[in-house]
C-alpha cells in the first residue's frame, strides 16, 4: 500500500472495511475494502470466494472492476483496490421526496439483471443482492461484494442466514439451506420496488415476521408449494390462509408491463420464479433492448469501415453539386431551354404506316437533289473513279468553279466552354 494515499472512509462492514484511495503515481482514486481477517499465505488469498469470483467475472460493463489485490504477508493483511463508484442504491433513494422515475428505474433494472444473467451463466450467484450492494456512477450500475457468492454447482444445504432479511427469498426463510440461484432474483424485485417506490416491499422485523409480511402482500402459498419446502426442514408448519393484498394495491404509479415483471420475480415458489435471462426478454426493456442492438450494430459497421478517414457519401455528393451548380453558371444558357415544350403523349404512340402505291420498293427510287438556300445551284457531281494521282476524268475537266470563296471569321473558345 506504499503507492496509494487514505481519502477517507466510504463504509463498514462486518468483515471489511471500504476506504477511499489515491494512486501516488496516476493520482487516480480507488475504492480499498481492507479485509479484517488475517491470511497466512498467497493461497489461502487466491482461494477467496470473493476474489475468484471478481476474476472469473471480470470484465463486465455491470460488474465491479477489480484493480489489484494487495497482499502483505508480514502483517498477513489482504486488500481489494477496485473502482471508485459514486454511490450505492440505498444512498441514492434515502431522504428523497419523490421515487426516481420509472425511465430511470427501468434503465437501472436492465443493467442488475445484466449483471446477474452474467454471474449465472458463470455458475455464480450472489445471494447478497440489496441496495447497499449494487452501486452506481452516473447512469452506470454495477454489482459489488461477492463476499457472500458460492457456485451454483457447489452441493446443498448452503448457511441459512445469508442474505440480508428484508431481501430473502422464502425458500431461504423455510428450509435448511436448500435454496439455488434464484433467490437472487426474488431480491432483486425487492430492490425494483424499493427503487419505484422509496419503500421495503418485505420490512420484516424478524423471520417470523419477514414470513407473515410476505403472506400478508402475496397470499398463503399453495400446499404443493409448501410441501416442497416441508421435505427438506425437520419442523412442519402450517400458516393460517391469507388472500394477500397484491401489489398493485401499494404501487399505483408503476406501469403494468413493470408489476408483470415485479410479479415474475417474486414469485413464491422458485420453480415458477422468472430467471435473469427471462427477464431481459419481458416486455418491460423493449426500449433497452432496441437501443443496443442500434448501439452494437453502429459498433460493427465502424468496425468493418475500410477507410475511416475517408468523407462519406454526403459530403461526396456537396462536392459534386457545388462542382456542377460553378460549371452551369459559366455555360451561357441553351436558346430551346427558353422556350415552353409541347406537350406530347404520355406515352409511345405508333405511328400510322405508308401507303405505297404498286409493288415499288423504296430503294429503287432516288432522292432529288435539294436547292441551296444559301448557295448558288451546283450541278450533281457523278462518282469518281481512282484513276491515278496525276491523271483527271473528263468530266473533272469540264467542271469549272463557280461557287465564290468566303473566308469566315475565326471563333475564339472561352474558358469554361463546350
């Protein structure tokens, strides 16, 4: 940690606290989550869930950037230099007035469900997604503390109390560790209503009571639902029938393509329950969907520009036209340009055939000779044949000049003309 400076302290928590850095070399800012337990060797680090978590999904637009990985084998220290966000879900939404607009809460969701679709296709889930964990810069959202992360592959019972309360998904609240993958999505619906509606949709104050507010929002599961979960706990239980107010009763500003996707992720039973890959399909992020296909294909077809330094077309096609309007101005105008044209047929017309009398071919007649307007007349000369450079027919001979000689007058070609 020689080359970084303390900022100041961003957070803690039970087993890390956060601070901000500065690197005394680029003068860039960090986020530092110094872990408070001690580490005997490099591979107990390298074996941190957390650690192989960050490497294994990074990089990705929607999940926290791991920089470095100090680690000082004296003091048995470990530290994890990962981007700088500005602040989290819960900072943002606390002591506002008015919820954030559903374009900004439907631009949010798109990016967590990115990031959990991501986790999972990786066999990865967080099971720790709440406000506090999901952070934002500008309009940016990524997903941080893998802290909590196990495989989705790794065998069950997992630890029970995992997840924060008011975010757990009632397979975790009702089983013995049986839970997978898509408890991750029951939180994050909790976290889209919270978004929506500056509220907790579940404040339960303790497990019984996170069970009796699920129930009271959602209805009494049915038995075969609750059957599921009866086979993997020791105790039974029998919950009293609850129809469930609904959550449209608590969110009238949320459009209804939203509480179907609300709806979807909080299902009870997780069988039922959508997954993140579902849920960048809903209906809900059609405008998302569509920007990035225009996003990416605009990439593609800059990637695949041969010569990208080249004008385009529209400035090709301005040059012609400025070319073509300078070489009209200087060509003086044509006299038939001036005058209106007659109009004609719309369309071809035959023309009607010649009546020849008799069995005359047109080649047998001759064509007259046409008086000169201008010139005196001139008698029709014969063919002449070939007879010899020197030598003249006699009908060359008898033939006098009589046409008058006319000098004309030479024309002088302008720049610019044809």
């Amino acid at each position: 940690m020689k080359n970084y400076k303390a900022i100041g302290k961003i957070g803690e928590g039970t087993f890390s606290e956060v601070m901000k850095i500065q690197n005394l070399r680029d003068g860039n800012h960090y986020a530092c989550k110094q872990m408070k337990q001690r580490f005997e060797s490099i591979e107990q680090v390298n074996n941190l869930r957390e650690i192989q978590a960050l490497r294994r999904l990074n990089p990705h637009p929607n999940i926290l950037t791991l920089h470095q990985v100090v680690f000082d084998r004296k003091s048995g220290s470990l530290a994890l230099i990962c981007e700088l966000m500005d602040m989290n879900i819960y900072e943002l939404i606390r002591g506002r007035r008015h919820p954030l607009s559903e374009k900004k809460v439907r631009h949010y969701m798109y990016q967590l469900c990115k990031s959990l679709d991501h986790m999972h296709r990786n066999g990865i889930f967080h099971r720790d997604v709440k406000p506090e964990n999901i952070l934002v810069k500008r309009d940016v959202l990524k997903l941080g503390d893998f802290g909590s992360c196990r495989s989705v592959y790794s065998k069950q019972p997992y630890t029970e109390y995992i997840s924060t309360r008011w975010y757990r998904a009632p397979e975790c609240l009702l089983t013995d560790g049986f839970y997978g993958f898509k408890m991750d999505l029951w939180s994050a619906g909790c976290v889209l209503y919270e978004m929506a509606s500056l509220q907790p949709l579940f404040p339960g104050a303790n497990e019984l009571d996170q069970i009796s507010r699920i129930h009271d929002v959602m209805g009494t599961p049915a038995e075969k639902t609750l059957t599921k979960f009866k086979q993997s706990r020791a105790m039974s239980f029998d919950f009293p029938f609850k129809k469930g107010s609904g959550i449209p009763l608590l969110t009238t500003s949320l459009s209804p393509q939203c509480l179907s996707l609300l709806h979807a992720m909080v299902a009870y039973d997780p069988d039922e329950r959508i997954t993140a890959h579902q849920a960048l399909q809903h209906p809900y992020f059609q405008e998302q969907r569509a920007a990035e296909k225009q996003a990416l294909a605009r990439a593609r077809w800059k990637a695949s520009a041969p010569f990208p330094e080249c004008p385009t077309a529209p400035e090709l096609s301005s040059a012609w036209q400025t070319a073509q309007e300078g070489r009209k101005q200087k060509q003086p105008p044509r006299p038939e340009e001036n005058h209106p044209r007659r109009p004609g047929p719309a369309c071809l017309m035959e023309l009607p055939r010649l009546k020849l009398s008799g069995a005359a071919k047109l080649a047998s007649y001759s064509s007259p000779a046409l008086p000169s307007v201008f010139l005196p007349k001139v008698p029709l000369l014969r063919p002449l044949k070939c007879v010899g450079a020197a030598q003249k027919t006699e009908t060359q001979k008898d033939i006098k000049p009589s046409l008058k000689q006319y000098r004309l007058p030479t024309i002088e070609r302008r720049g610019g003309g044809d």
